[in-house]
C-alpha cells in the first residue's frame, strides 16, 4: 500500500452572501530520484580526478623526473663509452665526410689511430701490472713487517721486556680489524648514500639537457616560451627544414650533428652561431626557410636573422631572445646628454642598437645618404636623428626640403639656410631650384684653390619620391621631375653624387615605397649610406640596399609593418658591421618633436644666428632681345663673342653661362640672326632694332584684337 501526504492548503475565495468555501487539495509526492550505480559514481570520479589540472601536472613531473634520472644515465653511459672506445672519433670523421670536408675527416682519423695506440700500449701494460703488482705489494708487505719487528726490538731493548718485541705488530693487526669494523657498520649506509648522489648526478644530467618528452616538460618551455638555444635545438632544427641533402647528412653524423655548429654566443638580446653547411646544401636554401627554421626554434619569423659571412657554405644564425625585439631600447644619448657635441669629420651619430645590443654609430663624413621604406615606419624620425646631431657641429650648413609639410622639420627654423615645406608642385619646383642652387655652389668649390677646405653643405629632401613623380615643367618645357637627362631634379641630385663629396656637399634623400618611377635607380647606388625600414617584397629590398646587401641576407622586407616601427637593415662603410656581413639591423632611438626642439635649441646657440628662407628667390624677368640690342648699342655690328661677354657683364646670373648656341636660339626667327662679315660672325643693330618693332607691332595686334 502506497502511502500519500495529505497537504491541506486553504484556498479563501471571494465571499458570496454569508457563506465561504475551503478547499483541500491533496498534493502527490515527487518522482523518486533516479539511483544511480555505484560502479557510475566511481567511474565519474575516477575521471574527474584523472582529468584534474593538478593530477596532470604531477603525473607530468613524476614522469619528467623519472625520466630525467633514466634519460640521464644513459648520457652518462654514452659519455664513458665514447672515453673508452674510439666511438667519438668516428662520429666526428662520419661527420666530416658527410660535410664533405676531407682534410678534416683525414684529421679525425689521424686522432683516432694515435687513441687506439695509446690505448693498445695501455692494455699491454696491464699484462705485466699483475706481476709487477705482486711484486711490490710482497716487497711493501715485507718492509712493512721488517720496520715493525725493528721498533719492537729497540722497545724491547729499552723495556728490558722480550714480549715487546711483537707489540707494533699486534698493534697495526687490531688497527686494521678495527677499520674493518667501521667498514662493515658504515658500509650499508654508504651503499645507500652512494646510490642516492648517483642517481642525484643522472637526474642533475637529464634536467640540464631536458632529456623527457614535450608532452613531460614544464609549460613554459613546452610553449617554447624562453626554451634556451642549445646546439641539439639548433641541428633539430635545421634537420627538419625539409631539406633532403640536409637531413641524409645529419643522419650520418650520427648524433654529433653539433659538429657543424661553432660556439653559441650570447649576443645582445639573443645568441648567435655559425652552421657549417653539408655538401650539397647552399646558403640561400637556408635563407629561404626563414621562417620554418625560426618555428623549429620556437620563435617567430622576426626573432630569426640569416646572414652569409665570409666562410664558404656557412650561414650565421641571430636568434632572439622571446619577445626581447618587442622591448623598446631606451632613449638617446642625445636627449639624456646635454652637453653632447657633434664632429662632422671625425665623429659617429649615436642612431641606435644593433641586435647585438651593441651602440650603432654611424660616420656621415663624405657621404650621400638615402633611407626608404613603407609609409609610417619611422623614416622621417630616422632621417631627423642623423640631422639633429650633425646641427650640434656649428660648421655643418642645412638645405631642407619637406615636401611632406606636415611640419616634422619646423625645429630647423633658424638652423638651415633654407627651409621649404609643402607637397604641391610648386614646392617641388622650389626645392629643385633649392638643390640646383647647391650644384652652383658645388661648382664654385670645385673652381676654386686646391687645398681649400670647405665647409659641410647638407641638401636633405624628405619625401623625395613626390620631386620624382612631378609633372610640372618649367618654360623651356623640361620637367621637374622624372628620371630623363632633362629632368631638372633628377640631374641636379645625380651632380651631386657625382661630384659634392669632394667637396663637402652631400645629397640625403627620405623617400616611401620605393619603385623604379619614384625612385630611379641612378640616385638609389650613388648613395653610399643606403638603408631600409619595412618594405613590402624582397624587388624593394633590392631596390632599397642593392643585389650585394639583398643576397648576403639583409631583408627588411621581412620585417613587420607597425610593428618594427624604427627598426631598419643598413649597408653602409659608415657603421661596423660584423666581418662577412654586407649589411646590419639596426634599431633605432626614437626622438619625438619637443626632444628635437631642445636639440635645435642647443645647436642655434652654438650658432651666432641663421636666417632661414622659405621661398627661393627668383631673378628678375629679362627680356634677352632687348638687352642683346641694348649691348650693341650704336655700332652697327659687333661680334658674337663681344655681345657674350656684354651680356655676361650686364647680368651675371642671367647670361654669365651663355654660349653661341643660347644666343642663336634666342636671335632665331627674329629677323636678326648672326651673320658673316669680313669672316666672322656678328649681330647688326639694324636687324635688331627691326626685330623689336615687329615684335612691339604683333603685341600690339594681338592686345587690340
């Protein structure tokens, strides 16, 4: 029978008349919980503790530590194998061959005889030690006995006692059965203890060489996270690029694949070695799994740097501490240093670290600067630093020109001798005309005395690759930009590399995204400093640093657009870079604009005042038929080359370069053309005077009709 509680729940319902109801509802109880099987229960635990965090990483430690301890002894086995047999010596020689370098594997074979033979004469020895052995310990034993019975004589003479003459005997007997007493009550003990420290020094062993599975390892270096650079990572690594030739070749070696690798240095924020590569194995094979080689190694693609250095088949690794290039380097000195002075001639720009963690410093004396990359990675900054701390040498003249315009130069203001800033094609025309203007003074140094020493002209164009692209003309409808032999910009920058380092007057050049268009590849090698931030391809990083920097590992198409922000790969004779090496990564300090305004602040006071020119000043407009008329004069001919010489005379700067053919370009179609008399050539008054009423006429018509 089935019993029900009986709930009696009273219901008030509105009240009708005098009467109300109640009303009882019985409620049935709840469904039994369904029961569940023990063997469900313990198996739902089982797991839940299986699968708990904290059981697997005990299980992990107890698996890596047994393993480190087993792993561990069986280095050390292989350790005191290799000292007692020859097998280290036919590895290094298995290894040799396979790199295919013979003199070295005749080496290792040269060792391993002189080994085995040393090691014969040894086992030799051993034939005879036995004899030699039971000879000395007779010898050592009858002595022995021999010097005791004398000291007892002499006691028992002494003693007047005969019995003394076996007490140091028996003495020396209870000594040693009281040693064997310590020995067998200490020896169990020692036993232990013995055991515990060996197996102490195999696990200390396998720890250091993380002899255990990934899956066993700590979580840091499972990750990979800060996993130390050790020669077994560094050949794994390059076993698994994918590389028959070089995956067969570490086969062979055996395990002593390290031999390819030279010491592993600390090297700034990183370590560096040098790979010996296989036979059948080029460099460029490596440089071109950058990045696979970098995931082996449990870093990423930028934290990787390949380089070729002098030694045939051998690559130089860099590789970065995790996350150590995301770190940023600290100021420069030229901010914290405010007593800082710059030396044009003899010293070196404070722009940055190397990777190394080193200073890069860099020499500007004599030569012509050009540094590009894409849009907002630090360019201008880069360019700004090299300038601000040449401001600090008083000597040193500026000629900039922005065509930017967004005010990143306004610190120089009363520094440079011209300042122009703008993007618009007049702009470009200004600073062409800026930079003719350094060819006209470079053309005075060069006229003048030998021996003169001149001071340093910088003409800097940032943005250049908008003075490039100009399609402005001027009169004479050559263009202004372009890269043909009547492009005005063009043409005076490449007299400038041509010529300006003889005599102090250097080019430097910003410019962005380069291509063959905004950046022609004249301009790009007659730059001596060359250096690139991000670029898109590896075509830009050709263009940037040259086939020479490009193809000895320099690649900063390969770093990270906003993220390497400041960071640039340089080719230059100015700055050390490691033997071998074509080129260098530099990062570089970071200056915003009110630190380069204390810097200019500092460089105008060591100036006595500096007036700055935003606008180039034109000539005055000539009228070249009048003056040619006006020169003449009254005489009713005179010679072309008296007519040169006036006219040089009446305005320096408008007719000093002319020649015969600027005359006869202008006289052309006038009616006044030079002429033969008495066999030379001349220009009549009556014809020019002609000339100017025709003209005078038809410029009247034309502003009448």
């Amino acid at each position: 029978m089935t019993e029900h509680a009986v709930s009696l729940h009273k219901t008030t319902e509105p009240t009708i008349g005098d009467a109300s109801v109640t009303t009882l509802t019985v409620v049935p109880d709840a469904p039994p919980a369904p029961i569940v099987p023990l063997w469900v229960r313990s198996g739902r635990a089982i797991k839940r503790i299986a699968t708990d965090e904290r059981t697997k990483t005990t299980g992990r430690a107890i698996a890596r530590h047994s393993l480190y301890t087993f792993n561990g002894g069986r280095i050390v086995a292989r350790r005191t194998w290799d000292s007692r047999t020859g097998s280290r010596y036919e590895r290094y020689m298995r290894a040799a061959e396979a790199a295919g370098n013979m003199e070295l594997a005749a080496e290792w074979e040269e060792r391993l005889q002189h080994f085995r033979e040393a090691r014969h004469r040894r086992r030799m020895d051993l034939l005879h030690s036995p004899v030699d052995a039971a000879k000395s310990v007779g010898v050592g034993v009858g002595m022995g006995i021999g010097v005791l019975v004398a000291l007892g004589v002499v006691m028992a003479i002494n003693n007047h006692d005969i019995t003394d003459v076996i007490t140091p005997l028996k003495a020396t007997i209870d000594f040693i059965a009281t040693l064997i007493r310590i020995v067998q009550i200490v020896w169990p003990t020692a036993l232990i203890l013995g055991s515990l420290f060996a197996l102490l020094a195999v696990w200390t062993v396998g720890s250091k060489q993380q002899a255990a599975p990934q899956w066993a390892l700590p979580a840091n270096v499972r990750s990979g996270e800060g996993e130390p650079i050790t020669p077994s990572i560094v050949v794994k690594a390059l076993r698994d690029l994918g590389i028959p030739a070089m995956r067969n070749a570490i086969k062979e070696m055996g395990d002593a694949g390290a031999s390819m690798l030279g010491p592993i240095t600390i090297a700034g924020c990183g370590v560096e070695v040098d790979v010996t590569l296989p036979s059948g194995v080029s460099t460029n094979e490596v440089q071109q799994r950058r990045r696979k080689l970098a995931e082996n190694l449990t870093r990423h693609e930028h934290e990787v740097f390949i380089t070729i250095p002098t030694a045939a088949r051998t690559v130089r690794l860099w590789v970065a501490d995790s996350g150590a290039l995301d770190e940023p380097i600290g100021p420069s000195p030229l901010v914290t240093d405010e007593t800082m002075t710059a030396d044009y001639t003899k010293g070196k720009a404070p722009w940055g670290q190397d990777l190394r963690g080193d200073a890069a410093m860099l020499s500007l004396y004599q030569r012509h600067l050009l540094i590009t990359g894409l849009s907002n990675q630090g360019k201008t900054v880069a360019l700004r630093s090299l300038a601000l701390w040449l401001a600090l040498d008083r000597s040193v003249q500026f000629l900039i020109g922005d065509l930017k315009g967004a005010g990143d130069w306004n610190m120089f203001m009363g520094l440079a001798t011209t300042l122009i800033q703008g993007p618009t094609d007049e702009h470009v025309i200004q600073v062409t005309e800026m930079v003719e203007g350094a060819v006209n003074e470079m053309n005075r140094r060069l006229m003048s005395a030998p021996g003169t020493v001149f001071p340093p002209l910088i003409v800097l164009v940032d943005e250049a690759q908008v003075a490039f692209m100009c399609p402005a003309k001027d009169d004479e409808k050559r263009p202004y930009g372009g890269s043909r032999a009547n492009s005005r910009y063009f043409m005076a920058v490449r007299k400038i590399h041509n010529q300006g380092r003889a005599v102090n007057v250097l080019m430097w050049q910003g410019t962005q995204d380069p291509t063959n268009e905004n950046l022609p590849k004249l301009v790009r090698e007659g730059a001596h400093t060359r250096a690139s931030l991000a670029l898109g391809t590896e075509s830009q990083a050709r263009m940037a640093l040259g086939d020479k920097a490009v193809d000895g590992g320099a690649a900063p198409n390969l770093l990270r657009p906003g993220l390497d922000q400041g960071t640039l790969v340089l080719a230059s004779s100015g700055i050390d870079i490691p033997a071998g090496q074509s080129s260098i990564t530099v990062r570089t300090h970071y200056i915003d604009d009110d630190a380069a305004e204390a810097i200019t602040d500092r460089a105008k006071a060591l100036r006595d005042g500096v007036t700055t020119l935003t606008v180039i000043e034109r000539g005055e407009e000539r009228d070249p038929l009048a003056d040619i008329a006006s020169v003449v004069g009254d005489a009713s001919r005179v010679r072309t080359q008296d007519v040169l010489k006036r006219l040089a005379t009446l305005n320096e700067d408008a007719y000093g370069k002319w020649s015969f053919i600027d005359l006869k370009r202008v006289l052309d179609g006038t009616g006044a053309e030079p002429y033969k008399s008495d066999g030379v050539m001349v220009v009549g008054r009556d014809r020019l005077t002609a000339a100017l009423a025709n003209r005078d006429e038809d410029g009247s018509a034309s502003a009448a009709g």
